[in-house]
C-alpha cells in the first residue's frame, strides 16, 4: 500500500494511471501531475470512472524546477515518482526525488533540450548520490528501452551461458488513417529517428548514415516488413552489462511515406531545434511542427494493427550455437478500448506502471541508479502477461540475422 506522485499526462501517463489504478492493493494512493492541469483532471475522470478507485488527485507541476517539484512532493509524501513526461526532465526530477527521499522511475534517458544527443551518462553520474541516500532510480522501464532490456535479461539467465549477437526487432504494424504522425512526442520521436544510426560491434561502436541499413525482416502475425538499423539507448547499457556480445543492434520499421515525409520535413529545416527569428520572437521550427502535428495521445481511435517487439539473440549455451527469439504482440484497438491510448503508449506505460510495482512490493530495489536489465527478470515477467502485454518465446529459432 504505497503513495505515487505519476509525472506527465501525455499518452504514456494515461496509461500508467491506469494500469497502477487497477492495482489500489499495491498503489493505494495516486496523484498525477503535469504541465497542464486539465489534462491531468480528464485522464483521472476516466481512470477513476474505469477502475473506482477511491484516492486520485492531481496537480500542476512545472517538472524543469526543482524546488516546485520538491514542494509537491513533500505536500503528498509520495513513496516514489514515476516520471513519464519528457526525457528533458529526468535530471531535475532525479534531483527533487533526493532532495525529498523518494524512489525514481522513468522511460527514457536524459537529453539535453538544445543537443538532439541521448545518452546515460549524466544519469549514471547520480550512482553515488542514490547510493548514499539509500534511494532507488530505475532508469528505462517503458518497452524499449524497458522490456527488450528485461528480455535480454532473462535470456541471459535461462538460455545462455554467454550471448554473442542481439538484434532488437521493433514493428509498428498499425494503421492509424493519418498522413504523417509520431507515436509518441513527435519532438522526441523525430529526434530519434532523424540521427545517425549507430551499432556495437567488436568493442566499439559503428556509425551508419540515417537509414542506411535496411533488411526485410518478417515479424510474427505481421509478416514481412522494411526494417531500418538505427541507434536505440537500450544498446549503451546492454553492451556494458553483457560484454560477450560481439554485436548489438537496434531495427526499427517504417513505411516509404514516413520515410518521405521525414525527409521532406529535414530538407526545408522544419526538424531543427536552433531557434530561428519569426515576426520578432525565437521560434524552435521542431516544437512548432509538434504543435501542428496530430497529438500522438489522441491516435487511438481507428487505429488498426499491431505492434510488435522483441529480442532475437545468438550465443553458446552448454558449449552449443544457441538461437533464441522473444517478443510481445500489442493490438492498439485493444490497448485503446483498455485505457483510451493507442498501443504504442500502452506498451511503454504498463512496463512503467509494472516496474513501479515491482519497487514497491520489494521484488525490485536496492540502493543505486539501475537499467532494468540489472534486476530480476522472472517476477516482472511472471506478471507482464496479465497486466496486459503476454509474451512468447522461442528457444532454437529460426533467425533470420
Ligand atoms: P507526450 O508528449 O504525449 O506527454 C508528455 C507529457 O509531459 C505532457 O503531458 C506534457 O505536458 C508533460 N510535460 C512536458 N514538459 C513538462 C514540464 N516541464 N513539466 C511538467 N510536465 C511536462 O509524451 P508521451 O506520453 O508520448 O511520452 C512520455 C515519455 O515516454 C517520453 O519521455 C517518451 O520519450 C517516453 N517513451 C518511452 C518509450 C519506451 O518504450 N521506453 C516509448 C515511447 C515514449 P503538456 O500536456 O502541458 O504538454
């Protein structure tokens, strides 16, 4: 029975709102708080009018200050925060979390607003301050990073003695009847898919162009589809936690439309984030494309197909060539008729709201900054089916890289 203070009310924050409001035994008391109060209030009218439960609130935050973010968080006495709003605030939001003595979760790793560059190291930097505070930071708990992480764990555990070659496959099978839209943060998204790609391979890493590697790679109930190398966070702590891996990549699908209108949208700079002069004020051109582009939280409805995600991996177990593939089907119409939000949101907030409750019940902890690969794999596993995303795996695979 523990307080949470859940931070960001876009598609990801409905989710975990509703995921940790099915389980009142393990979160007994919630409070959302965001930007944008009403949207907060919207989400835990719908939350509380699905599930009942008796003790939501929310609150106005401004998640870049820490000392707002300290006063909140004193005024609930949350146990932990679970962080989804943007990568931008992971670093002030670890800050109030030790200033006040609460446990920290998030999704996604810190990015400095004016740098498009992602990486663990600033947050890693917090590894004595959580140690000596006795506090636990769990960093990367959506779906990838998140669950590919936990995946990759527990191969390494059950199936493997050392894993050589780990392919993260992630396809998004959905049709959702719009031109050109992101499935999450459009801001976020676009800086993602718009930089070098980048893979691990022999000890160290290999830098491709924007798309420059693609494979056809056929994904289960999907069937084949145009899958691009790109860089993924999840691969910098994965190499690091499990050096036998001689390669490590990241493949993502888009279709020749996405391609194109990404294209198009870099060619006459509208992907920048150097402000730029308009009519006498500093404009970002990307956070004036987010504002003009479908909000990704309110795709879900008509949103057809499927996601799906996993970890392919080759290695040695018993002194033999081992194959291994595991991965989890997502129906946005089914995560939408659940919770209001389209698949993508879905995958990332159940393993967040998940993750929170392994900290929270004690199956996960420990003084520290952690990846999620780092904890135990079986009891989140145990329990990912029946909070919402079931998974299947295949031992001596067929595999196709
Ligand atoms: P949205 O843009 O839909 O929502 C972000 C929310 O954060 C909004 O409610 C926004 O407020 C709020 N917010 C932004 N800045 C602040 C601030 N300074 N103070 C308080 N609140 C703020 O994003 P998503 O829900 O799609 O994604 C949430 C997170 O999940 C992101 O970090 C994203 O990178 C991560 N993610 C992780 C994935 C994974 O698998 N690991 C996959 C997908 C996403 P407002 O409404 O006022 O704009």
């Amino acid at each position: 029975m523990s307080k949470v203070l859940i931070i960001g009310a876009g598609g990801v924050g409905r989710v975990v709102v509703h995921k940790c409001a099915q389980h009142p035994e393990i979160f007994s008391e919630i409070m959302l708080a965001s930007r944008t109060k009403s949207k907060c209030d919207d989400i835990v009218a719908d939350v509380q009018k699905a599930t009942g439960h008796p003790a939501m609130q929310t609150a106005q935050v401004d998640a870049d200050n820490v000392p707002e973010l300290v006063q909140l968080i004193r005024s609930f006495g949350p146990k932990m925060v679970i962080h989804v709003a943007l990568p931008y605030q992971d670093l002030t939001i670890m800050d109030a979390c030790l200033e006040t003595g609460v446990h920290y979760l998030d999704t996604a790793n810190y990015e400095p607003k004016d740098e498009a560059k992602f990486e663990y190291s600033w947050q890693w930097a917090y590894q004595d301050r959580f140690r000596e505070a006795g506090l636990t930071a769990i960093l990367g708990c959506g779906f990838d990073p998140g669950v590919t992480s936990i995946f990759t764990a527990r191969a390494a555990k059950h199936h493997f003695d050392e894993m050589h070659y780990l392919d993260i496959v992630d396809c998004n099978a959905g049709d959702h009847g719009k031109a050109f839209a992101t499935n999450f943060n459009p801001e976020i998204n676009i800086r993602e898919v718009t930089q070098k790609g980048r893979y691990w391979e022999n000890g160290q890493w290999v830098e491709t162009e924007p798309h420059e590697i693609m494979e056809v790679l056929n994904y289960p109930n999907i069937g084949p589809r145009d899958s691009y190398l790109i860089y993924h966070e999840e691969l910098e702590s994965l190499v690091k936690n499990y050096p036998t891996l001689k390669r490590a990549r990241f493949w993502m699908t888009f279709g020749q439309e996405y391609l194109t209108h990404l294209r198009v949208i870099q060619n006459i700079g509208m992907a920048g984030i150097e402000p730029v002069k308009y009519k006498g004020m500093d404009v970002i051109p990307l956070e004036f494309l987010k504002a003009v582009l479908p909000d990704p939280g309110g795709l879900g409805e008509n949103y057809t197909g499927e996601t799906s995600i996993g970890c392919r991996i080759r290695g040695l177990k018993d002194g033999k060539e081992q194959t291994y593939y595991i991965w989890n089907n997502c129906s946005h119409q089914a995560a939408f008729d659940e919770t209001g939000a389209q698949g993508v949101s879905y995958t990332t907030g159940v393993p967040a709201a998940l993750g929170a409750a392994m900290l929270l019940t004690g199956e996960w902890g420990g003084a520290g900054v952690f990846n999620v690969e780092e904890f135990n794999p079986d009891p989140f596993l145990d329990k990912l089916g029946e909070w919402g995303l079931p998974w299947q795996e295949t031992v001596g695979a067929d595999l196709e890289l």
